[in-house]
C-alpha cells in the first residue's frame, strides 16, 4: 500500500492513509510505504496484537540534501514527485523479497500524480483518486485573481499530466483505478484507464459516528449558518454570503458563522461590507484545536459549502453526522454525498440560479424547523450506511479479491 500521507487521528488524507491500512490488516496482510515522519503518530496508536501482526510499516523519505527546500507545504508537490521514484525504488527491492500479490495506491489522491509502484509486475489498484473536478464556466467569473491564477496553474498541470507519458502508462496498466467523482472518471478513462469506478475517498468509523451522534439538533433561534474551512477561492463562500444577503427581510433572526482563515479572508470580509450584512456575519479565524471547530458546528444549524471543485469535502460528511442539513452545489464531491433526504444542492447553471437556489433553501431552512430534525435522521442514517469505514473495506475487499482472482487465472 502506497500511503505518502498517513497518520491516526487526522482528517483529510492523512487519514484516508491510516484507515484504508487498518481496515485492509484486518483481512490481509499490508506493507504500507509512508513518510517517515508519520513514524511517531503511528507507532504511538493502539492496535490489537491481531492488527499489529498484519500491519507492517516501511518509513521512507528523502536524504537530507534533498530536502533541505521543502518547508511545510512550500515545494511539497516537487517533493511528491521525487519521493514517489524513490517508493519505487524501494518497493522493487521489496517485491523481489516478499512477491506481493496487489499493491493498493491510496495516497496522495490527486489521479495526475499517480504512483509509481503501479510501475511493478504485479495487479494495481489506484484510488480513490480525485482532481478532475473544475470550476463551473458559468461561475468561474466569481473567482477572484488571485484564484484565477491558481486555476490557470492547476489546469496546465493536469494538461501537462494528460501529454506525459508516465501518467498514461500507469492508468492503463492499474487492474482497477477508483474515481472520487464522475468528473475524475472521465479524465481518467479519456488517459486510457480501462477499468474506472466512482468510490468515496473519505470515512467515518463507529467512534467519530458516536461522536457527532451526541450533537443535539437545535430548533431554537437564532437560526445560524456556518461554512468551515480556508477562506481559499474554490471554497466558494463568497456564495453562501451572497445568497445570505437576500434572506435577510424573510429571515431576520438569522445568522452566518464562518470558520477557519486564508487568502481570500480580506476580500469576503469587504464583501460582508458592501452587502450590508457585516452585523450578521461573524468570522471566527482560525480556531486552535478541532475540538473547537466541532463546538462551532454544534451551535450551527446547517453547513453551507459551496466549493466550486472538491473531491470530496471531510467537512460535509462530518456536518451529515452532525445532523446539520448541508447547502452545496450540484457539482463535486458534496453534490455526490448530499442527497435531497439531506439537504441542498444548487444548479451551477448560472450564477443566478445558484445564488436563488442556496437563498430559497436558507428560508425554508429557517421556517421549519421540523424539516430540519427530518433532514438531521437521514443525514446521520447515510453517512452510517454508505460512508462508514467498515463498510467500505467490505467493498474494496470484494474488488482485491477480483483482482488476485483475475492474476490467477492469468497465469494458469
């Protein structure tokens, strides 16, 4: 298993890392190849002797004068690419000594960087891997300068990644590679990957359900948006203020919490001014721990996310477990994991009827609050039955067993 990014308690990749090797040890048995600075935190979980005996861990990293440039996630996508020949180097010295029979690629998740270990004479599985989501046309207009450049830098290195050999060769050689979105499917099948599936990236287990299953559903006022996350562009919360600016006459015992920082905080906080609702709109910044964040979202009604591009978006999946309803756009990774049972989703179609749809979906929000406690039921039953970590290695065990079945036969 190929795991860059990999540690317990940790949201995110990181911990798509740490699940997808515990959960497969349970089954099998699992080399996992991951940085060596996840040593700490994952010699420090507590496992079972069962799960200790299946899961063994390979710490790799770069020598030191190769990495001397990387300072946090300055340089890290050079880093990336550099660790992975290095993970192929050491996986084929591996092979030679243990004759695996599948290597899993789990991450990082972005389907242009894929592995190099898929490079091996054995049956691959890529994924889920995300990254070919983009920001609708009809609102790419809503992005500031800032974003546009980063999208213009983006776009040319998933282009650059559809002209380079590497990416090709790895996509038609995997046995099964795993899209978090249909928008990733087709890139994926338009680089010649033969086998594509759509599969969640993100999980929850029994613990983390328990947890958000302890918020209690608030009925009372104020009624009280909140999106959380970096203020980056792609997060499209300037959206969700727009729209919460029309409620305001309709709903006037409302208001709208927002959670975390970053480059665009300066620009949505003129925005909460030039609308005229700066005394309903409270930036909270950066929060120091998780667990504040999680107090944030207790005392909201319902998350708004409407991220232009996502994979998946931890946040929505935690919000559903919550019982917070969620307001997103019909795109993505949210427009996958919302359904009407649970929340919103608005059209991308223009940008208009995204701001009217997310405003409508407020108000009704806002005047009943029975369908709110309806929406909390189905929002908590389906992340239980279609998101739970169990389950989903349930899944990708059925599909390891379809691929080794079919190496077999390959070679009978």
């Amino acid at each position: 298993m190929s795991a860059y990014a990999c540690e317990p308690n940790k949201g995110s990749e990181p911990g798509v890392g740490w699940h997808w090797a515990l959960e497969m040890s349970r089954v099998h048995e699992v080399w996992v190849l991951t940085r060596a600075n996840n040593r700490q935190p994952i010699e420090q979980a507590t496992l079972s002797a069962e799960q200790t005996s299946r899961l063994h861990w390979i710490y790799l990293d770069l020598p030191a004068w190769a990495r001397f440039w990387k300072q946090g996630s300055r340089g890290v996508q050079l880093y990336y690419y550099l660790w992975q020949l290095a993970a192929w180097r050491r996986g084929a010295r591996l092979h030679r000594e243990i004759n695996f029979d599948l290597l899993h690629h789990v991450t990082f998740g972005k389907y242009w960087v894929p592995s190099f270990l898929a490079l091996l004479p054995i049956k691959s599985i890529l994924g889920p891997l995300g990254g070919g989501e983009s920001t609708p046309p009809a609102l790419a207009h809503t992005v500031s300068r800032q974003g546009q450049r980063f999208e213009l830098a983006r776009n040319l290195a998933r282009g650059l990644a559809h002209l380079g050999l590497p990416t090709r060769v790895i996509l038609r050689r995997a046995s099964v590679v795993l899209a978090t979105t249909e928008e990733t499917k087709h890139r994926l099948e338009s680089l010649g990957a033969s086998r594509v599936m759509v599969a969640s990236q993100l999980g929850m287990d029994d613990v983390q359900l328990e947890g958000f299953a302890r918020f209690p559903v608030r009925t009372e006022k104020p009624f009280r948006l909140i999106s959380i996350g970096r203020l980056l562009h792609w997060k499209g919360f300037n959206l969700g203020l727009q729209a919460f600016a029309r409620i305001q006459q309709l709903c006037p015992d409302s208001e709208y919490w927002i959670v975390s920082d970053g480059p665009e905080a300066g620009a949505w906080k003129q925005l909460v001014q030039d609308l005229g609702i700066a005394r309903k709109v409270t930036f909270w910044g950066r929060l120091p721990k998780i667990t504040d964040v999680y107090e944030k979202l207790a005392q909201a009604d319902v998350l708004v996310h409407p991220a232009l591009h996502e994979a998946f978006g931890n946040v929505v999946l935690e919000a559903l477990a919550a019982g917070r309803p969620v307001i997103c756009l019909d795109t993505g990774g949210p427009g996958l994991q919302v359904t009407p049972a649970c929340g919103f989703k608005a059209p991308v179609t223009s940008l208009e009827a995204a701001l009217q749809s997310m405003a409508e979906a407020m108000t009704r929000l806002y005047r009943d609050p029975e369908l709110r406690l309806r929406m909390a039921t189905a929002g908590r039953e389906r992340v239980r039955d279609h998101f739970h970590w169990r389950q989903k290695a349930e899944q990708m065990n059925t599909l390891y067993q379809q691929v080794c079945d079919a190496a077999h036969e390959d070679k009978t």
